[in-house]
C-alpha cells in the first residue's frame, strides 16, 4: 500500500477496493453525525465510481488511477473570501490542472485544457473527471484521474486518456495526491485570481463549432450548436448558438463527438 498523506491532517480511509469513495464518505457521515475538515477516501479500484459524461461510471482498472473523495465542512468553505458553492467544482479542476502541470512539468509540450465543468482533457481527450455533491453539511469532492492505464474499453477508447500515455511521468500516486491537496487548498483559500485562470484553461474548441446537449429539467435534454464564450461568476456557461444568440447554461454536456475530430 502507497504512504498516503493529507495535506490537512485529517484521516485516510483506504480499502483496496470500494463500490464507490463518494458513498463511503456519505456512509461515515451518516454514521458518525459529522467528520473532520479534509478527511479522505481512497481505493485502487471502485466498482461503481460515478463522473459526468460517457457512460456515467468512471472505469479505471485496479491501481491505475488516482480515486479519492475530498470532504470539506460547508464551515470551513464559508469561510472563504468569494465563496460559492456551485464554483467548487471549477475550482477543484482548476487545481487538478495546475497540480499535474506542476507534477510532471509538461503543460508547455501537450493541450491540457478544462471543459466544463470540470473535465481534465489532454490532445482533447478525458483524462479526469469531477464530480461534487453537497450531503448534510459537507461538500464531497469526488477525483478520478487516469495515471497508468493504457488501454480503455471500446466505448470509450477514442474519448479517454492517462497521464502515461500523454507523456506525464507520474512515479507515485500518493505525491500525485498530496500536491492535488495543496493546490485545491490554494485555489479555495488564497487564489483570488482563480476565476480568470479558469477561463484562460477552458477548452473553446479554438472559438469552432460545438454540440452542447442542455438539461432542461424534467429529463428533457435539449441540443444546441454554438461556440464557447466563456463561464460566468456563479460557474454557468456562456454559448452563442449559430444564430448569434447568447445564452447561459447551469446544467449540460458538451458533446465529445462535436469536437473531437475537428483541428
């Protein structure tokens, strides 16, 4: 087992294999009526690991990747000059981004890039995936990156990459985690700029054609062709649809097939 440690000098809990990190943070809480600012849940292999987009589930073979659950107290982000709840998702990404940068110092050879919300791509393929939930008075900041796998099933072999196969020499998961940690911490609570670093790393499809499938509400989902201009204060996204109408969107996809084979 890898030497993990937390930033925040609170418990790891670690199993070998889980169903899913995000549900056993939930299930501790319920348990305990609470847990400690910074707690984290760790495996090699999740079963049921959730991520927007694909097919939903984050399949990652067994010591491949890095999969952690980061709980925050809703206190402790309060706390924080500027504080919104639907940016710590952004936030968390952009964190993600800089710590690999600052990792394996290859950001200046490769396209590393954020597509909303918080999706690492890299050459325009998924990397890691974000997904937060608020549970009683907890954020829960679910990670899941592709370290060293080489090969993806073929649903998802044209979408999804590693940090192996793009050229990024991560030797160890735990140093991966802990400089993971120390970024979120200074993205939430120091880096007053962090929004305009966001938008400056969000993937645009250099200003060209996208397909973005919006949630509506009440499962309907409605697709628009625009381009991407951009993410507002409170994480919403700016398109300009093909007949130069603007429009925000809180809830979305952006579709990998509209993109993927464009230069």
């Amino acid at each position: 087992m890898l030497d993990w440690k937390n930033l925040y000098k609170a418990d790891i809990f670690y199993k070998a294999e889980t169903t899913s990190t995000m549900e056993d943070a939930k299930e501790y809480i319920k348990i305990n009526r609470g847990i400690k600012n910074g707690t984290i849940f760790i495996t090699d292999y999740q079963s049921q690991g959730k991520c927007r987009g694909f097919n939903k589930l984050w399949n990652c073979d067994r010591e491949e990747g890095l999969l952690f659950t980061l709980v925050l107290e809703r206190s402790f982000l309060e706390k924080q000059s500027g504080y919104i709840s639907t940016n710590i998702s952004l936030q968390a990404a952009l964190a993600i981004l800089r710590a690999i940068c600052l990792y394996s110092g290859l950001c200046e050879e490769v396209d590393i890039v954020i597509k909303w919300p918080n999706d690492i791509l890299i050459n325009k393929k998924k990397a890691s995936g974000i997904l937060c939930e608020s549970y009683k008075d907890s954020m829960l900041i679910g990670v899941g990156i592709n370290v060293y796998q080489k090969v993806f099933s073929s649903d998802i072999a044209t979408k999804a990459t590693s940090l192996s196969i793009e050229g990024y020499d991560v030797l160890n998961r735990s140093e991966l985690l802990y400089s993971i940690l120390k970024e979120i911490d200074y993205v939430i609570c120091q880096d007053n700029e962090w929004f305009d670093s966001y938008n400056k790393k969000l993937f645009t499809n250099n200003n060209k054609l996208i397909s973005f499938q919006a949630n509506s509400g009440n499962d309907v989902k409605d697709l628009v062709e625009g381009y991407i201009g951009g993410v507002c204060r409170d994480g919403s996204l700016i398109i300009k649809d093909t007949t130069g109408i603007q429009r925000v969107y809180y809830s979305g996809e952006i579709l990998y097939d509209s993109f993927q084979n464009s230069k």
